[in-house]
C-alpha cells in the first residue's frame, strides 16, 4: 500500500473523529505511519456505531472514503472494517445515507469491485441485499451493482484445510443466491446469465442456476419472464430429456414447477396475452407426442415435467389435465401388456395424486370428474391384473381416488370394498394383500359406514368358515389374513366397535377349541388387538371404549382358565402359556398409556382390588369355581400367580400422576420368594416399574429400605438367589433411569457379584438389561422417569470400576467383567466411547479372546461402528485386530462368524497404506468362509473379500 494514500485514509479518519467525537480542535498534524494507527480497526468499528454521531458526519466518512480510499488495496482485515462500517452507518444512520442518493450505491460499487476474500464477500453480500431490502436508491446503477456481484457466480470455492473462519462453499452460494433473487430489477441480466450456465458441462453450476431461478420465481412476474420464457423452457425440457444426474432432473422439474407458479400469479389485464397457457401450450406440444411413442423411451420424463407444471396452481393442474387424462386412458386401454400399463397408470397416479393436492374442485371445473367411469375402470382393471406389481399400483390409485371428494358413487365403493377384500384373502402374493389391508384401513376413515357394514361383515363370515372347515394350512393362513384385515381396517371408532367383540368373540372360541395350534392362534388375535390399539390411541372416546371392552374381558379370560387350572388342567391351558400372557402385555399397555388421569384411577380402582382382595364383579361372566388370589401362599395358585404380567402391564402403563395402592410391598414378597422364574421376574418388573414412578419422599425410602434388606440375605445364600439377583437388576434400572442416590449402591453391589462363580454371567448379561431400552416397562411411551444422558452418566460412574474390577479378579472370573464392559460399551452413544477408545480398546482386544460368544459377539458389535468413526485410532493396533477378526470367521457360532466379517469389512475404512501389509493374507483367510454352510455368512464373505480385493485400486 502506497504511504500516501495510507496516510489519507486514517488521516481523513482520525481528524474527523479528533475534531467531532473526542473533542478535539484545530488543524490535523502531519501524518506518519506511527500516528495512523493509533486508532486500531476494532475502534473504528465500535466508534461507527456510536448513537451520538453529529448530524452528517456518518456521510462525510463514507464520502471520504468513496472519494479517497482505493479500498481493494488495503489488507483484509482493514477491508473488512471498510464494510463494517457501512454495515454500521446502514444501520444506524439509515436516513442521512438515503440522502446521498444513487451516489452511495456507487461509492459501495467501486468499494466491493474486486474483492476476492470471502470473509469480506459475505459481509459485502449482506449490503447488497440491505440496499435493495431497505430500498435505497440505486439509479442507473441497476447493472453496474448486478455486475460486481454476479461476476462470483456460480461460486467456485474450497475451503483450505483447517480453516479457523469455517467459512464453507455453501455459505457463499446462498449469500450470492440472496443477492441474485433480491430484486426483479436484475432479470434482464440474471435470466441469460442462468441460461448460459444450464448449458455448462458442470453438474455444480447446472444446480446452482436451477437454484437460483427457483428462488427469482418467486419475486418475479409476467413482465420479467415473457422475453425468457423460450429459452427457459428449451434448457429445462433438454435437462430432463438427457441428463443422468437425479440431482440435475429433480431441480430442472422444480424450477419448471417455480415458472408456472410464477405465470400462475401474474393477474391479467383484458388485452394481455396469457403467459401461463401458452407456455403450458408449449411443454404440452413437446411432451404429449412422447405419451403416445411405443417404445415408450421417454414417457416418464415427459411425464415428470407436465406433473411439475401442472402441481404449480390449480389453473394449469386443469389446463394440462384437458389434454393428458384421456390421453393416458387411451394409451391404457391400447397396450395389452401388463409392464406399459403399469407405467402408464404410475403417471395417471401422479395426476391424480395433484387433484388431491387441491382438494373439492366443482364438478364444472374439474376434468378428472367428468372421466369418472373410464377412470375408475381402468383402476378396477389393474386390480384384476395377474401382475402384482400393476396390481399394486391400482391399489395406490385406489386410495387416492377414494381420498377425493364425491368422486365414488356408492355403487363403486362397493366395488372398491368387494376389491379389497378379494385381494387381502384371496391374492396369493403378500405383498398385494398387505397393500390393500393398508388401503383399507386409509379409506375406512372416509367411509366407516361401508367399511363396518361390508367389509367387517365379510372378514368375519370368513374367519368363521375359516375355524369351521378343516384346519389345514391355507385355512391357517386365511385366518391369519382375516385377523390381520381386521385390525387394519380399524381406524374409525364407529369401526373399532364392530371390529373388537369380533377379535375377542374369535379369542374365546380358540380357548374353548382347544385344538393343536390355539396358542399360535391366541398369539395372532393378541397382535391385531394391539394394532387396533394404537390406531385408536389418540382418540378419546375410541381409546376408553376399547379399554374398558379389551381390558375386562382378557382379564376375564385368563383369571377363568387360572382359577380352573387346580380342577382342569387341560381346560384354557393354551392361554396360560408365557408366549401367550406375553402377547397381551402390549395390548393392555397400549390400551392404557393414553387413559386421562381420571379415567385411569377409575380403571385402577377395578383392576387393582382383583389382584389384591380377589374382587371380580367388574369382569363378564364372573362366576368361578374358586376365588383369585394370585398374592397368597400355596402351589395351587402357581398358575394365578402368573396372571401378575397382566397387572404389570396395566399398573406401569399408567400416567406417574394416578396413584397405585397396596402394591409394592406384595410385589416384593413375590419377587423375592417365587419358586417360577417367570412370574418372580413379571413381579419384580412390576415392582420396579412403580418404584421408578413413586414420588420422592418417606414412603419411596421405606420401601427401597425394605428391598435393600430383603435383597441382601438372599443374595449371600439361599435357594432364591437368582430371584434376587433379577429384582436387584430391575430395581438398580428403574433407580439408574431417575438418578436416585440409591443407585450407586445398588450397581455396586451388582459389580460385586460379578466375582461371584455362581451368579457372575447372569450379572453380567444384566448390565446389557441397565442400558438397553426395556419393551414392556421403564420406558417413555409407559411414562416412566428416564433421564437424559442417563447412559453417560452410568458410564463415568462405573467403566472405571469395571477395569478395575477385571485387573483384580481371578481367572475364572475375569470373563464376567469383561462381558459387563461389553454390554455397557455396546450401548452407549459412539461419539462419547470415542473420547475413551484409547483408554478402553486394550480390553475391548482382550475381550475377543474370551471363550464366551456373547462377549465376542458384543464386542465385535461395539468395535464395528468404531472401525468407521475412529479410523486413526483403530489403525494403531491393525494388527492384532486383523488377527482378532480373522480367527473369529472361523468361529462356531454364526452370529459371531457374521459379526466378524462385518469387522473385517469395516477394517477397509481405516487408513489404506496402513492395510496394505495385510491385504494378501485377508483375502486368502477370507476364501474359507465362502464355503461356510450358512448363506448369511456366505454372503459378509463376499462383501468383505472383495472390499479388501479393491484396497488400493486406483480411484477407490
């Protein structure tokens, strides 16, 4: 920089601030290079935004450095404070600037003319787009500022590496974007500047000018456009015709969806030409010959591009559709092959997926309502089809057309019903059966009185000719699909009350049947119990009718077969089995976590007292041969006592606001004293489940006293010391989950039981139980407490007791801690074991070498995603986790052979002169496995031999 022009520049700058701000008077002194910088840029950048300038000042220094300052050779940081400045003055002296007129956007034209920095450009973008927001004055000048900024377009930069400012390419692009689409004042310039660029080789300056005329069309209007329109159109439709990219084609349509909304708006004059339909004359006229081609080649982009047209407004949705709908009828009814007509109904199905975008048209103003018949033939004819895949694209447009308004006659949704039906029992694929139960269950809502009086009725004769004719497989299967169509057609109230009696009345009579398979069955009613369970949560008034129907009469159900369990063993046996009970847990959860409070403690008022005092006059058909007393001693009462999972999943399904009484002390005898591991486990379930719910205070230390000093004498000795250990882990969950002080102890006392020889592995797989997301209980959706980062937190707390543990203990137990760790790291979110890999990947490698699958098997899976997310450090022991991975693909257990291929397949992301040493003698171990007996090994094998056959190649 030349020393005069230095010199005038902070000698123009500081006299006026000497002689206006700080007070002083008189001449300035003589300039030196010393006395010129006494003023620093960050000074001068407060000082321009002082509130107390002097009237005129803010334009004298602006003027000063318009007339003075050639700024494109000044350093960066002192260019920067140039545009801080104005920044500032824009600001706060809005009004004295607008004075200067066109003069001030001048000056910041010849300012920003040649600026290269992009941590100046984006500050000089952000003026522009102040100038033309503000609506300051810019003159003849229109062109000259359109100039100096559209000279970075399209932006070519790459950030270095490293960079402090973290400035990216993005930053700048939507800056200029910003500018460009600012100001219709631009188009002449802008729109064949756009032009040339979609005609470039480059895919980026492709995307940014479809980007960039996306965003103009949004501010522009007829009189903008009209001169373009042509040119336009041609580069769009070429794009579309021609490109390979996805990228290119989806923003060439959106910009062609930007124009016609653009045409769509502009309101017309009487005498002036309508934009809009003659430039959609113009993509009808190059796209309809396309539909009628044989071959076919480029009906879906034509397609694609009148699809974009036509979704911009309802005018051009209606001027396109004039012409194309009978056209597409035509094409369909002219091709006999099933593979056209399914394209040619996907491109109907777009048109017609634009008709429910606007909603009820009139009937004089839509073209779709007056092609009502040969539409819906041709869609009823696709779901005829022998070919699924047309099959299943009738059944979209089915949907669709049943979303729209008074287009079925009631004659065609009987039909459409009649159809679906067919197709949910009769189609042999299950792919077309279970799109149409989907459909189903979209139209049911729109339709509920057909849907309960038709289709309910028919699935329910089927399913009763289904259990009356023999039980072969197909009748099975009929039954299954019936079941399963039931509950997906279950989305309207009015629907659920049909549809529920006919599950339950189905439940009953496989109960009463007997029959070889009941349980499978019972399984299959349970789980569409639970679908219509959800679909109907959010509703009020479904959600209570479905509670107090469902709930009742399960309870009802297996309290009978319980009771005549001692008299008649054989007699409900089926519904008494675990995989059974455990169906309806998720059914009576779902059927209560949505309950109000007070409808809930309406609930708990019934369910509760059963348990407890036997009280069953709220359960139909409530005469047992003995009473229900599922808390008192006695083998007679094993299989009452197994009832306690459906008091699980009622009690912590339950809102934390209702209170549950009487409960836990009940729930922590049985727990504690059950000879059956399955109830004691459903018990001490329970129990944690409402101690995580339980306010703090007295009662919930009573009670926890009172655990703590049952838990610990038996887990010292005794015959109950697995039941033990099982509360132990549910009640260290539940506490863990909320914080409570407690829990450190209780995870102390686990981690000291994993030197036990005895219970060791059981401790050790519970630490997965700690960390992982329970299904049934101590999760969100049952509103359990559950903190965040509670993972995080366990993790600091005992990892290190954990190494520490495994470093003291002995060999025969050494395994158990290491398989703790495991399960502990193998949940916890990668981007926190990542800060301690270098801490904890020695006894991760260690853990490899441990007899015990489930420690490999979880230790591959946490060193997988690791391999990916921290390659330097997984790159210092490459050898001995080659070694590792290597030794395991031979192991016995499939699921550890798998996870080891994964492994090494995942070794390909670390560094590829670091596994270049390695790669012959990976590629020969990796030839055994290809041979392996099991396909799903077979196939890892490939992946991974041949990612590591790739290592190296030239462009990988």
């Amino acid at each position: 920089m030349e020393p005069g022009l230095c010199c005038s520049w902070w000698k123009l700058w500081g006299l006026a601030w000497r002689t206006q701000i700080l007070g002083c008077e008189g001449e300035a002194s003589s300039c030196c290079h010393k006395s010129c910088f006494n003023v620093t840029p960050s000074y001068r950048r407060r000082k321009s935004m002082c509130e107390a300038l002097p009237p005129g000042l803010a334009v004298s220094v602006l003027k000063a450095i318009f007339q003075e300052v050639h700024v494109q050779s000044l350093l960066q940081l002192d260019r920067h404070t140039v545009y801080s400045i104005i920044t500032n003055f824009m600001g706060t002296r809005e009004e004295e600037l607008k004075g200067l007129g066109a003069d001030f956007t001048f000056g910041f034209i010849q300012v920003m003319d040649g600026e290269k920095d992009p941590r100046n450009l984006l500050v000089a973008f952000q003026i522009v787009r102040d100038l033309i927001a503000k609506n300051y004055a810019l003159g003849p000048f229109v062109e000259e500022l359109f100039e100096v900024t559209s000279c970075y377009f399209p932006i070519d930069f790459t950030p270095p590496p490293n960079d402090p400012h973290g400035i990216q390419r993005e930053d700048l692009i939507l800056s200029l974007r910003a500018v460009l689409a600012s100001t219709p004042q631009f188009a002449e310039f802008l729109l064949p500047l756009l032009i040339e660029k979609m005609d470039s080789d480059l895919q980026s300056a492709k995307l940014d000018s479809l980007q960039t005329l996306t965003a103009c069309c949004a501010i522009y209007g007829q009189k903008e456009l009209q001169e373009f329109l042509p040119s336009l159109w041609s580069s769009l439709r070429r794009e579309v015709f021609q490109t390979a990219s996805e990228k290119v084609e989806a923003e060439c349509l959106a910009a062609l969806h930007a124009l016609s909304a653009c045409l769509s708006r502009s309101v017309l004059s009487s005498d002036a030409e309508d934009l809009l339909d003659s430039f959609l004359s113009s993509i009808l006229q190059d796209c309809r010959h396309h539909l009628c081609e044989p071959d076919m080649k480029l009906v879906w982009p034509s397609a694609k591009l009148l699809q974009a047209a036509a979704g911009a407004s309802l005018r051009a949705y209606h001027r396109l559709t004039r012409s194309v709908l009978p056209l597409l009828l035509e094409q369909y009814n002219k091709h006999p092959q099933s593979s056209q007509r399914r394209t040619i109904l996907e491109m109907l199905l777009g048109f017609l997926e634009l008709q429910q975008k606007w909603g009820h048209v009139e009937e004089d103003e839509s073209t779709l309502l007056s092609l009502q018949a040969p539409v819906c033939s041709v869609v009823f004819s696709a779901l005829t089809d022998p070919s699924v895949q047309l099959q299943l694209v009738g059944i979209r447009a089915l949907t669709v057309l049943g979303s729209l308004q008074d287009f079925l006659s009631p004659s065609d949704l009987e039909l459409v019903v009649d159809h679906l039906i067919r197709l949910t029992l009769c189609e042999e694929d299950s792919q077309s059966s279970e799109a149409a139960m989907e459909a189903a269950g979209s139209l049911a809502p729109t339709y509920p009185k057909v849907f309960s009086g038709r289709m309910v009725c028919r699935l329910e004769e089927k399913l009763q000719s289904g259990r009356e004719e023999e039980s072969s497989h197909d009748h099975c299967s009929l039954r299954q699909r019936c079941l399963r169509a039931l509950a997906a057609v279950s989305t309207h109230t009015s629907i659920v009350r049909e549809t529920v009696p006919v599950l339950l009345q189905h439940l009953r009579k496989v109960q009463k049947g007997g029959e070889a398979g009941a349980a499978q069955e019972m399984v299959s009613v349970c789980q569409s119990l639970h679908r219509v369970a959800l679909q109907c949560q959010q509703d009020a008034e479904g959600c209570w009718y479905y509670h107090q129907t469902v709930v009742p009469c399960l309870l009802a159900m297996v309290v009978q077969a319980a009771v005549q369990e001692s008299t008649n063993p054989l007699l409900g046996k089926a519904l008494l089995e675990e995989e059974v009970l455990a169906a309806m847990v998720p059914v009576i959860s779902a059927a209560t976590t949505h309950l109000s409070p007070e409808l809930a403690a309406q609930s708990v008022s019934q369910v509760v007292p059963l348990f407890l005092d036997g009280e069953v006059s709220f359960l139909p058909q409530n005469s047992f041969p003995c009473s229900f007393q599922p808390f008192e001693d006695g083998e007679c009462l094993e299989a009452q006592r197994r009832l306690v999972i459906l008091l699980m999943a009622f009690v912590c399904s339950l809102p934390r606001n209702v209170a549950i009484p009487r409960l836990l002390r009940e729930l922590l005898v049985l727990s504690c004293s059950c000879n059956c591991p399955f109830t004691a486990s459903t018990a001490a379930k329970c129990f944690a489940g409402l101690v995580n719910k339980q306010p703090a205070g007295q009662q919930l230390d009573e009670i926890l006293q009172l655990a703590v000093n049952r838990l610990e004498p038996s887990l010292a000795e005794g015959p109950h010391r697995t039941q033990a250990l099982t509360l132990l882990l549910w009640v260290t969950k539940a506490l863990v989950l909320r914080y409570h002080p407690l829990s450190s102890h209780l995870t102390d006392k686990l981690i000291g039981l994993l030197g036990d020889v005895e219970l060791g592995p059981t401790a050790a797989d519970g630490f997965s139980l700690l960390m992982a997301e329970s299904p049934d209980v101590l999760h969100k959706g049952c509103h359990a407490d559950v903190r965040i980062m509670f993972r995080q937190r366990f993790f600091t707390d005992n990892v290190p007791k954990l190494v520490q543990g495994f470093h003291r203990a002995g060999p025969d137990v050494k395994a158990n801690y290491l398989k703790g760790l495991s399960h502990v790291l193998n949940h916890l979110p990668k981007p926190v074991l990542v800060t301690e890999l270098p801490t904890l990947l020695p006894l991760l490698l260690e853990a490899l070498s441990c007899s015990d699958h489930v420690v490999q098997l979880s230790t591959l899976s946490c060193l997988q995603p690791l391999l990916l997310e921290a390659p330097h450090i997984m790159s210092l022991h490459v050898d001995t986790l080659v070694t590792k991975f290597l030794s395991l693909t031979s192991s016995p257990i499939m699921a550890v052979r798998i996870a080891a291929l994964r492994c090494a397949h995942a070794l390909t992301s670390l560094p590829t002169v670091v596994l270049l040493p390695y790669k012959g003698r990976v590629i020969r171990a990796l030839a055994k496995p290809l041979d392996d007996k099991k396909r799903l090994v077979r196939k890892e094998a490939v992946a991974a031999r041949g990612e590591w056959f790739l290592l190296g190649s030239p462009g990988r």
